[in-house]
C-alpha cells in the first residue's frame, strides 16, 4: 500500500468537503487561500485552533465537464453528531438557491 494512503487510513476524519468555483480563472494560489480562509473560520466558529485541524486537500477536473474543483477530507473538530441523511439538507439547499451560502450555524446548536 502507498505510505500516503495507509497514513491518511488512520485518520477518523469528520468530514468530506467538494468545493467548485464560479471562475475557472483563478488561480492556484487563490483557492488555497480560500481553502484556508474557510477552514480557519470554521475553526474559529468551533472553539478550536486552525494549527489543530487537520486536512488532506486534492484539485482535480470534473470527468463530465472539466471543471475544476477541491475535495477535501477534514478533522481535528470537537466530537459533534453530524446529520445522519447523508447531507441532504445542504443538496436542497443549493437545488433551491443556486449559490453559495455562507455557513452562519452557530457550533454550539450542534453540540450534544
């Protein structure tokens, strides 16, 4: 087995993130610094220090379009019970608005 995948095997992650950008035309640089930016504000808004998240970021191109985007496998966030619906409730959202929201959920609603 790759070292980098039996290492990235030992971490219970909490989250999976895909992440798209309205403009093809930025570059590298600026969506890391995105990537960045939204996990020390998500981070911040969960009582913890960015240095004690912990992240494995890919950039890849869509099969179907091309189009490039971020996964993302996310830990280092207090123990919460996340929805058991697989999401749902975030892809009707976007069905319904057809953009970016920003997550104004406050961490404390999610803890036990």
């Amino acid at each position: 087995m790759n070292p980098e995948i039996y290492a990235l095997s030992l971490i219970d992650w909490q989250l999976f993130a895909s992440l798209t950008f309205k403009s093809e035309k930025l570059t590298d640089a600026v969506r890391l610094k995105m990537f960045f930016a939204l996990m020390r504000r998500q981070a911040d808004n969960f009582g913890v220090h960015f240095k004690k998240t912990i992240w494995c970021l890919r950039t890849e191109r869509g099969e179907a379009t091309g189009r490039l985007h971020q996964h993302a496998l996310i830990a280092g966030f207090p123990q919460l019970k996340f929805p058991q619906n697989g999401g749902r409730g975030a892809e009707n959202l976007r069905k319904k608005n057809r953009h970016v929201h920003e997550n104004k959920t406050d961490p404390k609603d999610l803890r036990p």
